[in-house]
C-alpha cells in the first residue's frame, strides 16, 4: 500500500522506522465498552499494552509492525470500529466537546450523521490536507477557533439550527475560524460542508489548510462562493440513530472522569474502564479532548459503588498533579515530526508546579505542529526548535500563556529545558 493510502486507512509510519500507528476514529470520541475491550486486547498484543488518547477524542495504536496492521484493522472492524480518514487528506473524526451539555443527544446525532456522510466518501478523499470538523454546544471551550469548519447550536424557533464557524486552524501559523454564516438550518449542514470542500479542493495547493484559501480570497468572497446559492437539501445519507448513546447525566456528580496523564492509557486500564462503563454507564465511554476518559452514570444511586470500581482500577485522582489537564502529544517518543520527548517533559513541568498552577490547564507539543493544542491552554508548551549543544541536538521551548486574544501567546522563547522548568516554577 502506498503510504498515502496508508494514511487514508488512518496509519502512519512511526519515527522508530519499523513500526507504525494506528489512529482508531471516533465520532464525538465515543466507544463502546465492548469495543474498548477489543481495543485493549489489540493494545495488549500489539501496541506494547498502551494506547494513546489524542485531543480530537480518537484512540491511537502505536508499535504496530507491517504484518500487524491488516490484522489489527480486521479486528477493530469486527467490532464496527472504521478508520478510514482518520489520517490524510480526508475529513478527520468529527469532534464532540460537549457530550455532558444539555442538548448533548441532539449535537451528537448530528456528529455521527456528519461522519457517516463523509467517513470512506470518495468524493472527499483526495483533500489538499485534512479537514478537521467539529460541534460544539457554546463557544466557552474556543475549540470552534481551530476546526475547518465548526458548529455551534444557535437560538431559534424554528428546528434546530446552528452558527458556523470556517477557516481556523493553529500550527506553525495559527488563525482562529470566523463566523462564517449564522442561524444555518441543521438539514442544510452537509450540503455546507460539500460545497465548502468542494472550493476547497478546487482552488487550494496541498499541503495547505482551508484557512490559507481563505487568506488568499478573503472571508467575503469565500462566504460568496458557499453560500452564494441557496443551501438545498442533500437526501438524507443512512439512518442516523437520533437517541442518545451516551447516557445525559442527571447531575454533575453522575459524570465520572479517568484523568490519563499526557494520553497514556494501559491497555489493563482501558479494559477496566470498558468493565465500568458496561456494569453502570449504558455500556459507553467518551474519550475527550483533554484526553481523559469520561463515563455517564445510568442511575445517581450506583454513583458510589462506580467510583469506588473507578479508584480499584487506579484513577482515584487523589492528588491535585493526577488531576491537573495536561494535554501531551507523543512528540518524539514516537513522531516523526518530534523534537522532545513530551511525555518526560510535561513529568518535569508538573512537578515544579504549584497549588495554583496545577489548576490551569496546560498542553506541550513536541513540534510546531501544535496537536495538542498549546494555544488553547491557560499555559502552553512548544517544542520549537533543535540546537546543537554539548549532548548533541537538544530542544528549545516556547511558553505561552492565554490572555484576551482568541488564542494563547507565546511569553517566553527558545527556553533550554532549565529554564523551562524556571520559569513554570514561577506561574
Ligand atoms: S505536535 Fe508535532 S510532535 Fe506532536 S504529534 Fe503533532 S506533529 Fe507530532
């Protein structure tokens, strides 16, 4: 298989050359138990016993040989889990923040019809890079700023209908999506969608993101092109199941929460929480964008029996440092692109870290690339640069922090690891 074909059935070559990761696509990060069962079986045989947990929700396999791939591939198959576009130039796993929100059944029926109408649609397999969807039930998250395109529930009376945001993305050049078009009928949402990567396709060089085609035309002329014409009706793609899978907690104390330090999940900790969620959550778990593991109680009266079930299986979150959201990307633990190794690097970080520090929310990211979202964070990490030094190429850091604009900004540049701990050490 050639390695862009590779890509579209959502694999990537690691940077340990022989090895490979498979990204599992989650709509809405939601999973089954019976199928994060099946996950951590794989991980248990091929993936080292740990998956990662990414900031889009999705779950990745990382230490997958050749031979293994088409094996591991069947079998998440067999328990209905299909990745075809979680990587490449595809629309990617449409992203879900709001599952504990009221109205939480209504955005996620629309999440699963977005990715049933695009997920191994041929029309939109060959995009100049991916194209990063996301719902959102309000904008207090900001993850609406940094998607291709982004929904998010308007007020209205007549059906449901929602504001759209286009164009954002971070990266080496962070843009944060405008307001593309307000009070958009839910039924005109895939035709939206279509036409938007339809101009995309048709006037963008690879490997540029939506947003450069709109830096190149302007918001107007972009807005012109979309919605010039009025929105039909697209028929209506497979049924699409409107009832909730997640059960909606009746109270805040029936949301239960696997904090994963920097997304790295055992494989005996996977399994454990696909046990929970079977014996009290309806059978359903959500990887978040924090790159936790949240579960939905059925019934507040086996509210204790489930936490006591939470803390046997190791994620008691005692400490304030278990709690803290942390989002890490696997940097060059595993990445091509990596330039640190992220995971020691946030262990460092959060043990520097104050009482008061330890309750923002922080990110790092191993490269520019910014998966992990550093400008969302209260205070965020890159990785931006290798210099030569005495031990060879070490890497230099930028620290951001949040303050009035859309997206975090960095502080500090080109900070050695030292100083890096230095100045976390203040915060
Ligand atoms: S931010 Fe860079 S190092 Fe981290 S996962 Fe993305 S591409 Fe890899």
């Amino acid at each position: 298989m050639t390695d862009k074909n590779l890509r579209l059935e959502g694999i990537y070559p690691q940077r340990q050359k022989e090895f490979f990761m498979q990204r599992v696509k989650l709509p809405a990060g939601i999973i089954s138990a019976d199928q994060a069962l099946k996950v951590a079986q794989l991980a248990g045989r091929y993936a080292r016993g740990v998956v990662h947990l990414t900031t889009r929700g999705s779950i990745e396999l990382h230490w997958l040989t050749e031979p293994d791939l088409p094996v591991v591939a069947a079998q998440l198959a067999q328990v209905g889990l299909y990745n075809r576009g979680a990587c490449g130039g595809a629309v990617r796993g449409v992203i879900c923040g709001s599952l504990g929100a009221a109205g939480a059944p209504a955005l996620e029926a629309l999440v699963r019809k977005i990715h049933r109408h695009f997920t191994g649609n041929p029309r939109f397999e060959k995009l100049p890079k991916k194209f990063k969807i996301g719902v959102e039930a309000d904008t207090s998250s900001k993850r609406h700023l940094i998607q291709d395109l982004a929904f998010v529930p308007a007020p209205s009376d007549e059906g449901r209908r929602y504001d759209v945001y286009a164009a954002g993305g971070l990266g080496r050049e962070p843009v944060p999506g405008f307001l593309l078009a307000q009070g958009v009928a839910e039924e005109a949402i895939l035709p939206l969608i279509e036409r938007v990567l339809v101009e995309y396709e048709a006037n963008t060089p690879p490997p540029k993101r939506l947003k450069f085609l709109v830096g190149q035309i302007g918001q107007e002329e972009f807005r012109r092109r979309v919605l010039g014409e009025e929105l039909e009706e697209l028929p209506l793609p497979a049924p699409t199941l409107t009832g909730s899978l997640v059960p909606v907690p009746a109270a805040a104390e029936d949301r239960l929460e696997a904090h994963v330090f920097a997304g790295e999940l055992a494989a005996d900790g996977l399994a454990a929480l696909a046990d929970i969620a079977a014996r009290f959550c309806g059978g359903m778990l959500m990887v978040t964008g924090d790159q936790t593991v949240v579960l939905h109680l059925v019934q507040g009266s086996v509210r204790e029996e489930a936490r006591k079930a939470l803390a046997q299986a190791g994620f008691a979150d005692e400490s304030a440092a278990e709690r803290v959201v942390f989002r890490v990307c696997p940097g060059n633990h595993e990445c091509i692109m990596g330039l640190a190794a992220t995971r020691d690097v946030a262990a460092a970080v959060v043990a520097e870290l104050g009482g008061e520090a330890l309750q923002l929310t922080w990110a790092i990211s191993g490269c520019p690339n910014c998966c992990a979202q550093p400008q969302l964070a209260q205070a965020g990490i890159v990785a931006s640069r290798l210099v030569a030094d005495q031990a060879g190429r070490a890497p230099r850091f930028d620290l951001y922090r949040a303050g009035d604009g859309p997206f975090a900004e960095p502080v500090q540049q080109g900070l050695n690891l030292t100083e890096l701990l230095d100045a976390v050490k203040k915060i």
